[in-house]
C-alpha cells in the first residue's frame, strides 16, 4: 500500500474515535418568590434551555407576576395594582456532583415592564420597562432520566425603572424558587 492510502486510512479511523457532540436540554415551568419592597412576590413562568456537551446551557426564560392582593395604592376614588412581567437570556454551567445529582450555576438578562392598572376599569394607567440581571446557583435532581426538580437562590438587580410608587431598588435582592424540568439531561 503506498502512503497517500495509509495516510486516508488513518485519516478515517481518527474520524471514527471522535466523541459525538452531546446535546441535551429542557422546557420547565418555574416557581420564584422574589423581592418587591416592602414585601416578597410569587411569580410563575417557563424556562427552556439547549445543553450542549453536558455542560453549557443556553436558553430562554420568561417571568410574570399578577396579583390582586400585593402593592395596591389608593388614590381617592380609584385603586392601583402593580404588575409585572421579565424575560431575557440564560447562560449557565452545570457540574455533574454524581450521577442523580448536578449544581448550576447560572446568569439571566432580561427586559421587562411594570405596569399600574387601574382596577375599577381594569386597564393600564402607568407603564415603564427595567433591564434585569440576576445571578443564581441551583441543585438539579435526576427523578428519571427526562425528569429534573429543581431549586434555586439568586440575587437581582434592575436598571431603568422610573414609575410612580416604585423604583430600581423596590425589586434588588435575594430570591429562591423552586422547577420542575422535563428534558434530555444524559
């Protein structure tokens, strides 16, 4: 055989032991209790993420609180309800402690906006958009292998909010919470 066909032999059998990329990842609903000055919120929402080589997570996360009973303001005769919604990116890390058991570590960016509805009529009266970023560390437990509780600690922060009643601050602090993720983790 001469070199130019040992050389392609070769060249194909370093191909063959080349580790495939693994790609995993998940959709999860999202429990969060979080900060609002004076007091604390429980907001709902759903996460998704790509989860490339095991390890690196990419995704998508959206928030919302609504609520009757938090942050009203009476202004004689009407009544304010706050609301608020955020959305944004996820970039984060997972470290595999074992084979049920991972710690992440993870940041979010998001857009977001605050509204005052007015309850008699039920619509928007003020509104104003915040940047957010927030930085977590969290515990993924392995159920199944496509199912994943999770829980949460992190700390935000918000920038640009400039509404009547509330400010950047109102909404800085620690928050925990807990997910339930279904997906492809090995």
């Amino acid at each position: 055989m001469d070199r130019s066909a040992l050389a392609q032999i070769d060249s194909l059998h370093k191909e063959k032991l080349r580790k495939p990329l693994k790609i995993g990842g998940y959709i999860a609903g999202v429990f969060e209790r979080a900060p609002v000055s004076p007091g604390q919120t429980n907001s709902f929402g759903l996460q998704t993420a790509v989860i490339l080589k095991k390890h690196l997570q990419l995704g998508f996360y959206g928030m919302s609180y609504t609520n009757n009973s938090y942050r009203e303001q009476l202004i004689f005769p009407n009544t304010f309800q706050m609301n608020y919604k955020h959305a944004g990116v996820l970039l984060g890390y997972r470290i595999h402690l074992d084979t049920k058991v991972a710690f992440n570590v993870e940041s979010k960016l998001g857009l977001g906006e605050v509204k005052w509805i007015q309850l008699e009529r039920g619509s928007p009266f003020l509104a104003n958009k915040f940047q957010m970023i927030h930085l977590q560390a969290s515990i993924d437990y392995l159920i199944t292998n496509f199912l994943v509780i999770n829980a949460f600690i992190g700390h935000r922060w918000m920038n640009g909010l400039d509404i009547t009643g509330l400010n950047n601050d109102d909404f800085k602090g620690w928050y925990f919470g807990m997910a339930l993720k279904v997906g492809k983790f090995k």
